[in-house]
C-alpha cells in the first residue's frame, strides 16, 4: 500500500474515536479506564512486531509513562466533552492542542512564534467562542459552554502527553513502545480514578457496551495508529497536514450521519474557523528556530501520528 493511502486508511479509522465513544455509553472515566486496558495487549502485540529494538532508560520509560497519564487525564476530559457538545465538534476542539505547543515552543525552547500562529490562533479563538453556541438556545449540545471548556482542557493536557512522549526515546526508539508506555500511563488514570471516584466508574461488564469499548482500543488506537504512523516517514509536510485535517473533518461528518449532530449556524461557521486554524499552522509551521536555538535540541511541531486518537 502506497505511504498516502496508508496514512489516509488509518486517519478514517482515528476518526471513528469519539463515535466509538458516544456508542458505548458508558460514564467518561470507565471509558478511559477500560480503553487503556482493551488497547494493551494490541500495543504489545505492534511492539513486537515492530523489529526495532533501541534500548530505553529507564528514566525513558518514566517519561513514557507520564506522558500517558498526561494522555489519560486529557482522554478523561475529552470524553466529558463529546457528551456535553457532541462528538465532531469535542474531536475539532481537541485539534486546538496546536496552540498549547507553539506557545511551549516559544516560551520554553525560545522559538519564535510565525506570521501564520499569530494569524491563526485568533481565528481558532473566536472559532471556539462560536461553537460553545453564545448562549442560543438552539446551540447543540447537552451543555456546549461546559463542552467547550472541557474541549481546551483536552488540548491543553494533549500538547503535554505530545511533548513527553516526544521526550520518552529518541529518533529510532520504536513508536509503538513508545506508545505501549503511554497505554499503561493512560490505564493508571483510569484506575486512580476508579479508586478515587467509584460513583464515576462502572466497573460492570456489558454488552455491547464493551464490545464499542474494545473497537475503540484495537481500532483507533492501535490499527489506525500504526497505518499512520508506518507511512508518515514517507509522506511530504504538506500531506501530512492534510491528514490531520481529515480526521476531525471526518468525524464531524459521521456524527452529523449517525447522530444526527446538527450545530447552529454560528457553531458551524466556529468548526470551520478552528479547522482552518489547525491546517493552517500544520503547514506553515508555529515557531522557528531563532538564531541562538538553532544549534541547540529543541523539539519541533510533532508528527500527525502522535496528534491522532
């Protein structure tokens, strides 16, 4: 399969991520919980496929970790979100994350910041302010003003499960260990909160609950994830930005279709301004280096794969 087919096939099954989540039905914590433990042993399975075999730190696989319970916390309020302002438009402001690591890029690596972030990043500003509905009273969304606010929370804490795994191995430590890491990080959250929250947790197995739960874990996260990631290498910057598009572009089309996910005109006119914000700065770039970084390490915009659900 040609790299750009490869990465497209597992962008529409990343983009089935919040639907799997709406189908099951389940409280937003036992999500997170049992995605986490559904999705390790298909990462562990990829990890020993996977025939790289770079030796890791253990202060690495900390790291690993970490980014995972970063994942798991960002995972918790996503879900939070798709029940309060639906699932394409929690998915779209989940893509904010861009913003969180160019501002990381310029306030702790000292980059400086593009023409194209200081353009974009008021457009998906006002973007977000429409889809959380202005107060309409035809605004989708159980609760929008509160999705929204969960939906840049998800953001937030995604940029920083996106910096610590990028921290977690260098350039030829295999992905998928990389990834099987954060799994377990993610699963932690979940039973922390389990212990923490049980009234939040359902810890009952039920069909087909369950089985939207395993979907979601062996789909999305681990079979789409590979396609992307096995393909990324040999995509150009331009087409790898164009993916990224697709899957909330994707997922706003199946809510509408299987939801029946209807915004308000302003919510739309928020989806696109947010979309074109995230294409945008994807392909242009947030922040470069500056004369005195230039030699130094600094970690650049990450790769589509580790943006992808």
């Amino acid at each position: 399969m040609k790299p750009i087919l490869s990465a497209f096939a597992g962008t529409v099954v990343i983009s089935f991520s919040a639907i799997l989540v709406r189908l099951a039905n389940v409280e937003p914590v036992t999500v997170t919980l049992f995605r986490g433990l559904y999705a390790i042993p298909a990462v562990a399975l990829l990890a020993l496929i996977d025939r790289r075999r770079t030796r890791r730190t253990l202060r690495e696989r900390g790291i690993g970790v970490l980014a995972g319970i970063a994942l798991g916390v960002d995972l918790s309020f996503w879900h939070n979100s798709i029940a309060d302002v639906g699932a394409g438009a929690a998915t779209v402001l989940g893509a904010t994350q861009v913003i969180w690591i160019g501002l990381a890029t310029v306030f702790i690596f000292r980059e400086r910041i593009t023409r194209a972030a200081l353009t974009m990043v008021p457009v998906m500003l006002v973007g977000i302010v429409l889809i959380s509905g202005l107060g309409a009273v035809d605004a989708y969304g159980a609760n929008p003003t509160r999705g929204v606010f969960y939906g840049v929370l998800t953001g937030f804490f995604y940029a920083q499960f996106i910096l610590l795994l990028r921290a977690s191995g260098g350039p030829d430590t295999s992905a998928a260990a990389r990834l099987l890491d954060a799994v377990i990080g993610v699963t932690i959250v979940g039973l922390a909160a389990a212990l923490l929250m049980p009234q939040a947790v359902s810890m009952t197995w039920s069909w087909p609950s369950h089985g939207w739960l395993i979907a979601l874990a062996v789909g999305p996260q681990a079979v789409g994830w590979a396609l992307i990631t096995f393909s990324l290498p040999n995509l150009r910057a331009l087409q790898a930005s164009v993916v990224i598009l697709v899957q909330p572009a994707l997922t706003v089309l199946w809510a509408m279709l299987i939801f029946s996910e209807d915004p308000n005109a302003f919510q739309w006119v928020g989806l696109v301004m947010v979309l074109l914000g995230v294409i945008g700065t994807n392909v242009i770039g947030a922040a470069r280096p500056t004369a005195e970084t230039a030699s130094d390490n600094h970690i650049d915009m990450v790769e589509p794969t580790e943006r992808s659900r």
